[in-house]
C-alpha cells in the first residue's frame, strides 16, 4: 500500500512537470518570429496560451489559428495536440520503445494510471494499440477530408487541412484552419457538408469514448453482453446524451441560431452541436446566436465531457452516470447503486462526487475571479470557464479581448482539465494517515 | 422494517396533499375582492402564486404586497408564512395538543421524519419547543422592529409592520410591505438602519439554524465541546460562509451596487447580502445594479442555503460540508469523511450527494423550460429558478413579467423547494425490494 502511495506522489510530479515543460517549450516555439505569418515575435503569453490549449487540446485561441501562425506554427501547434492526445506516459512510452530501452515496473505503474485502464497486465500492449488505434482513426479521417478539401485547395493544401482537422478532431482539439474563410468562423463554412460533418463527428465520439473502451469492443467482438460494465456505460451515454441533446437542439434552436437553415442541415447542425461540446470545440453555427437555453445546454454538455481515457476532457460521462445512479437509489431508499444489474463498488460514488465537487468548486472560483478583473457578462465568462476546464475550445467570442491575467487563469483552467482536477487537488490536500479506525462516528442531518 | 416504509409513503403523501390543501385554500381565499385593495378578483393563477410563495417562505412576488393587497389578504399571506414556517406536522400537533388529543406513535413518527430531528424520544416535547421558541423570537423581533418603525408610522401601522416583518425574516420568507416606498423595493429604504439591518438578520438567521441546534445549544450550555457534531457542523459553516461571502461583496461590490455608499453603510450592507440568500429573500441593496461577480456570489449562496430542520431552503449547509468533506477526503486518499475528529456515517455522502443532483437537475430543467418559453436572459432565468428553488425570493426583476406557464413552473419549484427534492424524487422513484445481495458488483473507471 505504502509503495503505491509513494508511486501515486511521484506520478503527479512527473505529470506535472513534465506538462509543465512540454508546454513551455511550445510557447518558446511559437513565439519566435518564424512562427507568426508577419515574420514577428509573438507576445510570450499569448504563445503560451496558444501551447496551453494545444496541448491541453482545448482550442480556445486568442488568435486566429491560420491568419497569425505560419506553415511553421501551425505544424507546432500540431505536434502539441498530437502529444496531448496521446497523452504524456503514451509519447514517453513510445520514445522508449523506439530507443528499445526495456519498460520497468514503475513505469508500466505509472502508465496504467496515466491511461486510466482497469487491468494491471498487458499496459505497454495497450499503449500499442492506442498508438496503432490513432494512427488508424486519424489516417482514415485525414484520407476522407483530404479527398473533400482537394478540389477546393489542391492537393497540397487540401493533404495538410486533411491532416489538421483529423488530428485536431480525433483528440478533440478543436483547433481549425478555417480562418481562411473569415476569423474564427471554425467549420460554419461546412455546415451543409454531409462528408465534412460526419467525418469530423466520428472522430470526435472515437476520440472521446477511450481506448479502453475500444480495447473491450474489440476483444468481445462488439457483442454488447459480453462487455465490460465500463464500456456499457460509456457506449449507452454516450448514444443517450447525443440523441438527446440533438432532439433539444433542434426544438431550442428552431427560432434562433438555426433559423435560416432547411431541415436537413437543421437536423445535422443539431447532432454536430451535441457531439462538439463533449469536448471537441469545432461549431457549425454561430455560437452567438444560439438561444439562451442552447446556451446552458452546451454548458452542461461542457461539464460532463467525454469518457475517462479518452482525449476529451470534464467530469467524464461514468461520473455523470454514478451520480444519478446514487440520486436514484437515494429516491428509491435502496441501500446499493446498481447499473445494468451490476453494483458499483462503494468507493465509486465517493470518487465521483469528489470529482464534481472539486471540478465546480475550481470553475466558480474562477468565474468569479475572471469578472471581478473584467467587465464580461456573467454568461460569456461562465461559457468560457467552463469551455476550458473541460477542455472543449468554444467561446461566446470574449476569448481574444482577455487580459494578461485573466489569460492566465484560462490556461491553469485547461491546464487543470487536462491533467485532472483531482490530481491537482491530491497536491494541496494533506495526506491521511491510513487507518483512523479509532475515531468515533457520529450521524448528521442531510438535506 | 416493512412498516417504517409503509409509514414513510403515507407520509410522503400527508405532506404532499396537506401541503397543496392549505395553498390552494390561501390561493382561493386572496383570490377573492376582498383580498386586494381596489376590491377586484385577483387571476387565480397569480393568487395561487402568491399563495405557494407565502407559504413555501419564498416570496418571489406578481404583485407588490403592500400595493395589491387589502389589510385581509395581507394577513392571510402572514398567515400561510407562518404555517409554512413552523411546517405543516408542527401545526397539526399544535391543534391537536389544544383539543387535547393524545398524539399516537404513528403522528411522532411523522412528526419526527417533519422536525428532521435526530432523537427519536421527546418530539413532542421539541414540538412544544418550536412552538414556544418561534413565539420569544418572533416577539422579540417584532418589539424592537415596532419602536423603530413606530416614529414614522405611528402605533398601529408601526405595530402591524413590526409583527409582519419579524413573522417574514424568522420564518424566512422575504415579503415585506415596503412597497409604500417604491413597488418591489424591499428593505433598500433601510439600508442604513443599524437596528432594523441587526434585528432582521438576527431574526434570519435565528430562523435559519434550525431548532434541532438550538435545542442543543440550550441542553449543552452553549459549550462549543459538548455540542453534538451536527451543531458545530452548522454553526461553524453558517459563520465562515457569512464573514467569507461579507467580504467577498465588500470588494466586489465596491464599483457597482455599493459605489455610492458610505463605508459604515457599504460593511452593513455587505453582511447583509451575505445573509439574505441563504434563504432570507430581503435586500437592501438594488439587486440590478449588482455585478456579475455578486450576481453568481448570490445564487452560490441560494444554493447552499440554511441549515435542516429550519425555516430556511437550499440543498442545505451540512449537505454542503459533506460535499466538501468528502471531496477533501478524496484528494487525500482517505477511505473515512472525517469532520471535526468524527467520521461520518457511509451513507451520508450518498444522500448529500442525491439531494445535490436531484436539487441541481430540477433546477436546470426548469431553466431550460423557461428558457425556451419566454425571452428572458439566461442570468435572470438562472437567478429566479435558484431564488424559487431555494425558497429565498431574490429576484433580478422578471417575476411580475412571468407568463402562466413560467409561474406554474417557478410555483411548483417553490412548492418542491420546501417539502424537499428528495421526497419528491421518493414518489416517482421505484421503490427497490430490499437486500439483492446476490448482484455481483463491477468496477468502472471514474474521472
Ligand atoms: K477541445
Ligand atoms: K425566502
């Protein structure tokens, strides 16, 4: 127990510092001259931003991704989503097994925590087949969106804006190049494009369902009672929150972002902005527009996210799915969470309500830092909090008027939902003795 | 075991049905020329309104109550607040003690699960303390409001405004009659009264404890070591929410809703703001010219709201300790909740946990509802669905321009906020037969 303990402390160090380094080496990169298009050197936190929500795979940009950063920067910003995806542990491994150097205990440790996995054995085969498993995804998706951009851009330009947007897509960046068609205007140009649309959407749930999850569907050859509970979970809320959310979208937005649009782009614009908050961040529509109540909805969807191991970010669908498990067996007096007949292990409701407590406790913290420092309107800085700590990259548009500090904030907040929100809160927390058994417990009223 | 369950519906089903009697009674009875001061016929739907606010202890308000309301319907609104302060058991045993009936186990079982008290011996001993409690507060209270108010009124109006605001603030209900100063105004005529600021939030909080721990505060001396856990637990989080969120609006507030204010009145007034939202509903200060930091400050607090047992709303302050508590103990990787050197029961977290989700999906569904009903910003939706839930009554001015639909929603918010989501969710949820021990449990991987 004491090992583990000790492996767990050194494991939140070397994420830590490790991220800490990646990103900051990133910012150095794109501020040099060579980065920007106009040849000059970009202000050290606003590079530093853009690193940040590279590698964090946010996609909120202070600047526009294709009219400030050169060919250079581009590839930059790339390489830091490519990493980010993966995952720290994933490229360490992988630097690793190309130098053939021999992968120990501790490592294989702290590779299980870092892909968030439920078996001990066979790790460094999971990394590669997450490696294998993305190259796949992300080549197929380059291939289909290079073949849609190649009679508009040529072959050059449409094999790098294939590649981009696949990456991008896959790890759930939300990055895009598609400034070349007006400033932060991400994929509206394509939002009657059936190919563009699905191919994005499809890479985005692949991404953001886990490798875990695909391991499972893979090995019980996709027969749905021969599944892990894990992956049940993931696969039904997944599918549940996407035709919901659809069906919301779709009746909210009728009058409002979704006015001018017939009904089949209405029907595909629903189900992109139902799939893109989870945690992607590309839109289709004009974010501005959207009703109030599409407004809160695309929160919610913020906040839980995608599925733990995966490259998207929030408090991650099985915890979603835990707490209104726990609240329905509370209504029903039942003494067990059950789900699909099985029931969780006693810890799993504490976990998740630490994981919500600590996540909404950071995000109202800073939203009310944020407009304390500036005069935003409550919505724009609430969207934009949590657009960052779940790592998803959509803005109501107040993201390029932020100041230094408020900058600063928004980066520890995707820094923070990129490395896990309670890993960060292990660091300040003190560290429990084991075994308190002696202390007496005493009832207390709720609610 | 059985019976107990069985108990516990009828119960549930004693609140539910004695609860809407007594408002659709209220709602008839000011529905009536009588009840309004230019003798018309009040819509039923705004006197049901009106009827559920009183009596939930909310006071979101249709119409302004000293300008709308005859002397007659202002005393049934006082009525219906203290009916719903003292909560509806706690009425029924009074009559029941003054036509001197025996009160059976059934009734102190009820009384008990009512009263949210701990000890299952004397309730109706703390039942005669309630009664008698709520009597030297209210009285108290009204003294020292009616010599202040009497000056300017003179002894009649004085005395009345001296009982009607001493009523509302203990049983924290929010309606005043301050309307002869400005529709809507609440107490912002007052705000640098010292006594009327002193006495009514004395009166809140007094309220907002609840009985259990003044009992115990009484039986143990007020010695803070003898206390029961669930006492300190109250005390301790009421006082650190109060000073830290006094400070919070102190700097917040200093350019927008206080920016005109001495700095003797602008400390008054930000203790002030501090206490209203847990779950008061008076303000001194104009909520509109309030910043969006406040803003968000305010519904945080609404939220959190009083303590169990009380007159007060909200998810309540021991299921917020619990939250944090446990989230605490998460990050620390301690199996065991400890508060105060005591661990708390394994099921504590889960009901806190329940009440918060059940609480916060209540609250966003109607938000959306409304939302999608009517065109009001999202802050203002978000505030007056958080202040109905809550019962606190703060609003940023949408309430008298709520069409029918959005006031049933927002009553029936009122109406759940105070029999409390839980026993909401007991009714609809499927009541689970007890030990199914053989369901084999499963892992799944949160965060
Ligand atoms: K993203
Ligand atoms: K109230």
């Amino acid at each position: 127990m004491l090992i583990i303990k000790k492996i767990k402390i050194s494991y939140t160090e070397i994420i830590v510092f490790g991220t800490l380094v990646i990103i900051l080496s990133g910012a150095l990169l794109l501020s040099l001259p060579i980065s920007s298009k106009s040849g000059i050197v970009t202000p050290f936190i606003d590079s530093l931003f853009t690193s940040a929500s590279a590698f964090c795979v946010t996609g909120l940009i202070a600047y526009d991704t294709f009219t400030h950063w050169s060919l250079f920067g581009q590839l930059i910003i790339l390489l830091l989503i490519q990493i980010g995806g993966l995952g720290f542990m994933t490229v360490i491994t992988l630097f690793s097994m190309f130098l053939r150097r021999k992968i120990g205990l501790k490592e294989r440790r702290l590779l299980m925590e870092s892909a968030n996995t439920l078996k001990i054995g066979g790790i460094v085969m999971l990394v590669k087949k997450i490696i294998i498993g993305t190259f796949l995804f992300e080549s197929m998706g380059a291939l289909i969106l290079t073949l849609n951009f190649y009679p508009e851009m040529g072959f050059k330009e449409g094999l790098f804006y294939g590649i981009f947007h696949s990456v991008s897509a896959f790890c759930n960046a939300g990055f895009d190049l598609m400034g070349k068609y007006g400033q932060f205007s991400s994929l509206t140009a394509y939002s009657n494009n059936f190919v563009v649309n699905a191919t994005v959407m499809t890479l985005i749930v692949s991404g953001g369902i886990g490798f875990v999850v695909w391991d499972d569907i893979i090995s019980s050859h996709a027969c749905f009672r021969k599944l892990q509970l894990h992956t049940k979970i993931v696969l039904v809320t997944t599918t549940a929150l996407i035709l919901a959310s659809s069906l919301l979208f779709f009746v909210i937005e009728a009058d409002h972002s979704m006015a001018d649009m017939s009904m089949g782009e209405r029907m595909l614009a629903s189900v992109f902005q139902s799939v893109t908050p989870r945690t992607a961040g590309f839109n289709t529509i004009n974010m501005n527009e959207m009703s109030e109540g599409g407004n809160l909805l695309t929160i919610i969807l913020m906040i839980i996210g995608g599925s733990p191991g995966s490259t998207a970010g929030g408090i991650k669908t099985t915890t979603f799915i835990t707490l209104l498990a726990g609240a329905w067996a509370s209504a029903g007096q039942s003494s067990d969470i059950s789900i699909f007949k099985r029931r969780l292990e006693t810890d799993t409701l504490k976990k998740a309500s630490a994981i919500t407590v600590i996540y909404m406790s950071i995000a109202l913290i800073a939203i009310i830092l944020i407009s304390t420092i500036q005069e935003f309107p409550l919505k724009e800085i609430m969207f934009e909090v949590f657009s960052a700590l779940g790592t998803v990259g959509l803005s109501l548009g107040i993201t390029p008027s932020l100041n230094a500090l408020s900058k600063i904030i928004i980066a520890l907040l995707m820094y923070g939902g990129k490395v896990g929100v309670l890993s960060i809160a292990a660091v300040v927390a003190e560290k429990k003795e084991p075994a308190l058994l002696s202390r007496p417990h005493e009832k207390i009223i709720i609610g």
